[in-house]
C-alpha cells in the first residue's frame, strides 16, 4: 500500500506483526519434516537436504526470538 507525500511515515508502524512471522516460520517447519519424509520415502536426496536446510533456518529464527538477540 503507498503512503500519500504528506503522510509521516514514522508512525506507520511495522510492516509484519511479530505474530504472523513466527506463525510462518512454523509453518516452515512443518513443511520441511514433510520433505524430509517425502524425500527418504520417495529417495530424492535434495529433498531432505532442503528439509534439514529449512529445519536449521527455522531454529536459527526461534534461537535469535527466544534470546532476544534482535
């Protein structure tokens, strides 16, 4: 959405609540154990590879929010 010339910018706030980030990255999660087991049952090596991948970004995510290293 554009914001008109004479609109303060600063006050509109954040572009994604914290909420529907993580919700993402859950979702994330979830979908890379599903490669995961689509990858081992049907013996397609990238698959899991890209399932661990998602696996270790989504962890790195909730590691960096737990701590509040941010």
């Amino acid at each position: 959405m554009r914001y008109r010339e004479v609109e303060d910018v600063s006050a509109l706030g954040p572009p994604i609540a914290d909420h529907l980030a993580d919700a993402t990255v859950f979702v994330t999660l979830l979908i890379s154990i599903l490669f995961i087991a689509m990858g081992r049952f049907g013996r397609q090596r990238w698959l899991v590879h890209w399932g661990g991948l998602s696996i270790v970004a989504c962890l790195a995510y909730f590691f960096v929010v737990a701590t509040d290293a941010v």
